[in-house]
C-alpha cells in the first residue's frame, strides 16, 4: 500500500456511524426501551436530546458521565473506571457548555474522526500486507458484532488508538514515546498494563538476544535505560492506585468493587477453566432468554478468540499476540466472560486474521458478513433500547 487513502476511510467510518443511527432511531419499533442500569432517566435526559442520541451513553457511559461530572466521590463503585476516558470527556463537557452544544452531539461528531484515525493507524500496520487485505482487516472490525462500543461513549476506541500509536512508535525504536501512550493506556483501562510487557518483548526480539539466563542478563546490561522508558508504560495505573490508596485507602479498591457490580465477577481470582466450567453450568441450568444470548455470546466469541489467536500464533507478531492473550485473560480472572464481546475489539491481530481470510475466501466472507452484520443490528438494538450486550 503505497498511500493511506484517508477520504475512502473517513467516507466508510461515516457510513457505518450513520448505519447505526439508522438502527437505533428505529429501536422503539422493534423492541420496547427497558434500561436495566442506574441513572438512565436521570442523567441523560438532561441533555435535552431525542433517546435514539443520548442512548448512545447507556451502561458504562453513564458511569464515566458522573465521573466527569463529580469526580469519584459521592458514588459508589464507580472506581472500577479508570481516569483518562471522563477527563476527556470532562475536557469537551466544557467545551460543550461553553459553545452551548451537548456533550453527547460534540461526543458524535468527534467519534468519527477519533475512529477515522484509529483506522488509519490500524491500516499503517497492515502496510506489509496487501491493500485488499488491509481493507478486509477494516471492513471486519467494522461490522463486528460489537463494533457499535466505537461509536458509544466507551473507551474503546481512544484505547485502541493509544495501543496501534504505542506498537508503531516501538516499532520506530521511539521507547519513549512508546511508553508514554503505554502510561496514558495503563490509565485508562486495566488491560493498559499489557502494553508493557508486550513493548519490552518487541524490544527484546528487536536485539536478537539468545533465549538463556546470560542472554537475559545481556539484554538488561546493553538496553536498562530503554527497558526504563517502556517501564514509563506502568505509571498510568501506579498513578490511579496512588489516587485510590490516598482517597479510600485501599490501592486495588478498581478491583475490589467488581463483584458489585454482578454478572458473577468476584474478588479472588478465578482461573480460565473454571470460567468455562461455569458457563457450561449456566448453559444447562439457565432459561432461554435475552440473559442467555449475551452467555452464548460471551462465550462463543471469548473461545474463537483465545482458539484464533493461539492456532494462528505464526502468522501475528509476537508483541502483538503476547498484548492480545493478556488483555483477554485478565477480565477472566474475575470469574466470567462478561463483556468479553466488547472487550476483545481491541485484540487488533483477530481482524488481520480475519481480513486475511476474507482477501481470499470469497464465499467464507459473504457468509461471515451477513452473519456478522446481523448480529451487530441485534447488539445495537439491544443496547440502544437498555439491555445488556456486553
């Protein structure tokens, strides 16, 4: 790929933003709105928008709003978010005020562009492949089931731009600033943590250090001051914890509060077989309802994932692999696959597997695309109108 066309991504990021608009302003018909979160009639209609705009705050948006708005005090539980995402928001909050424009309509009008770039840098890493493959990789994050989190007030896509602008500063032995976006991930959700070690493999791998005990050494002697810019990468989330310690007393009080907040989290960790062994529990002792479509979903995409990745650990880049295995195993440790759906939108070598697949599989993609599509209006049906999708 010679050029970025950055016209043909910013034109196909706006189609798909006006496609699930088009989905959630004709929600009401086909399902009734039921929000099962706090402050949904509360908050949001303060904005003074119509419901298929501001729903696009449901669930966890709502959280980082009152973040935001009154900082982590005064509500309970809501230290499970990390910081970075509401000060942003808090930032274009004011700025809203200030230019008498709602924060969630300045919120669309910037998540185009934020998701635009995302893309592109997301496409420079598919540089070495072919345009038509690069393509595909896009057009299948695209319409992935759960691709509406990048248009929603979540942190999805803001962090997966960091990671893809950390991966390609590493790759430009730019450690720093490598790090730094490492720092500002780590800050701002937990799975930010995974940057680090995932950086410091690049670096390692990018010396040709022999696989020993001596080798190790060497590395640490030749490359400290380097290993001590990536280790930058951890003062986001020693930073929040410093905050936590200072104002509840408790550094680990992000992870303390999960088991609140349901959907079987807990506070001890749990490892990857018991989670599946509990999920087959569910399966046969649960009713069949919309509960139970989010389980099949959680469970499916969490199994194809981990399978996908491992599988076809040859054909990623092991950073990249070692960043993806990580940010999918540590929500595990809660006990549950719970928005696993979601949070595996950030696992970027899936969608080059996928868009490999598609560049030469022509009946396997139309396939994968109507499936895929149809489950994405499902998804966006059900968030937008107050059900939980992940």
């Amino acid at each position: 790929m010679k050029s970025i066309p950055w016209k043909k991504l910013f034109l196909t990021v706006l189609a798909w933003r006006i496609f699930l608009f088009i989905i959630s302003f004709g929600a009401d018909y086909f399902l009734t709105y039921d929000p099962s979160f706090p402050y949904a009639r509360e908050l949001l209609t303060e904005f003074g928008l119509p419901r298929w705009i501001f729903s696009w705050a449901n669930f966890d948006g709502v959280h980082y709003l009152t973040i935001a708005q009154n900082g982590y005090l005064g509500t309970a539980f809501i230290q499970a978010f990390f910081p970075v995402f509401p000060m942003i928001i808090g930032l274009f909050r004011n700025i809203g005020i200030y230019l008498f424009f709602p924060i969630m309509l300045v919120f669309q009008f910037l998540v185009t562009w934020v998701l635009s770039g995302t893309l592109f840098y997301f496409v420079k890493e598919t540089l070495k492949k072919s345009d038509k493959q690069a393509w595909w990789s896009v057009i299948s994050l695209l319409v992935f089931p759960t691709s509406f989190f990048m248009g929603a007030l979540y942190s999805e896509g803001l962090f997966l731009l960091i990671i893809l602008l950390s991966f390609i500063f590493a790759k430009q032995k730019k450690w720093l600033l490598a790090g730094l976006l490492g720092a500002v991930a780590s800050a701002t959700r937990i799975v930010g943590i995974a940057i680090l070690p995932a950086l410091l493999l690049e670096l390692w791998l990018s010396r040709k250090n022999k696989i020993s005990f001596n080798g190790l050494l060497e590395f640490i002697k030749n490359d400290w001051f380097n290993i001590i810019k990536i280790s930058v990468s951890s003062l986001g989330l020693l930073g929040y914890m410093l905050y936590l310690q200072k104002t509840f007393n408790d550094p680990l009080y992000f992870f303390h509060v999960q088991s609140e907040f349901g959907a079987g989290r807990e506070e001890g960790l749990i490892l990857l077989p018991q989670v599946v062994w509990r999920y087959i529990k569910i399966f046969m002792t649960s009713p069949m309802d919309l509960k139970m479509f989010a389980y099949i979903q959680e469970f499916i995409f969490s199994i194809a994932s981990f399978g996908a990745l491992l599988l076809f650990w040859k054909r990623i880049k092991p950073s990249h692999l070692l960043f993806s295995l990580l940010i999918m195993i540590i929500p595990t440790l809660t006990g549950t696959f719970s928005s696993m759906p979601r949070y595996i939108m950030v696992a970027f070598p899936i969608y080059l597997l996928i868009g490999e697949w598609f560049s030469k599989k022509s009946t396997l993609r139309v396939f994968a695309l109507v499936l895929s599509l149809l489950l994405l209006i499902i998804n966006t049906l059900l968030f937008i109108q107050g059900y939980w999708v992940a």
